[in-house]
C-alpha cells in the first residue's frame, strides 16, 4: 500500500471513530449532508486593524474532502451541530483530505 492510500485510511479511521462527531451541513441550494467532524471552539486570533488584535472563540470544525463533490458553500451554507445552527464563514483547504470550516454561531 502506497502512502496516499495509508493517509487516507487514517483520515477515514479518524473520522468514523469516536473522536468525530455527527453533523449536518446544509448547502445554499438546500441539500443537506450527513457527516462527521472534528469540533473545536478554541481562542483564535483576529486582526482587527492596523495595530489592534482581539480574540475570538469562532467555532471551528475539520471534515473530510471525500464527503463532499464541492466546496462546503460559504454563500448561504449553515452546520447543524447537537442542534445549534451555524453560518459557514469560511472553508480552507488544510489536508490534500480535509477542509478546515470556520463558523458563526447564528443568532436566535
């Protein structure tokens, strides 16, 4: 086995294990997409101007590439994650099998 195919066995392995968790990402055109990530909702930090630098807790969660046949929508895409919704604010390309999808938590 080559060394992509290991990589990817363990992304897949790391996904379907209980370190990840179920979440629904729902696209602009209304589709929806059962799967899982990795949640983390860490201090990150934010340029705020020129000089000026504040923290924010902006939730972030990694899921696999594999589960997608597009770039998670950043126009109008939303997360369902235990039941809170949030805004897909951003999605980079962090892994050759991953994306990296930042979120705002939408207001109630």
């Amino acid at each position: 086995m080559n060394l992509a195919d290991r990589a990817r066995g363990d992304l897949a392995r790391l996904f379907r294990s209980n370190f990840a968790e179920p979440l629904c990402f729902e696209q602009p055109d209304g589709r929806l997409i059962q799967t899982f990530g990795v949640w983390k909702e860490g201090d990150e930090l934010v340029e705020a101007g020129d000089y000026l630098s504040v923290s924010s807790s902006a939730p972030v969660v990694l899921v696999l590439r594999a589960d997608f046949t597009a770039v998670p929508g950043i126009d109008g895409g939303r997360v369902c994650y235990r039941g809170e919704w949030f805004r897909v604010a951003d999605v980079q390309h962090v892994h050759p099998g991953m994306y990296r999808v930042r979120l705002h938590r939408e207001q109630i």
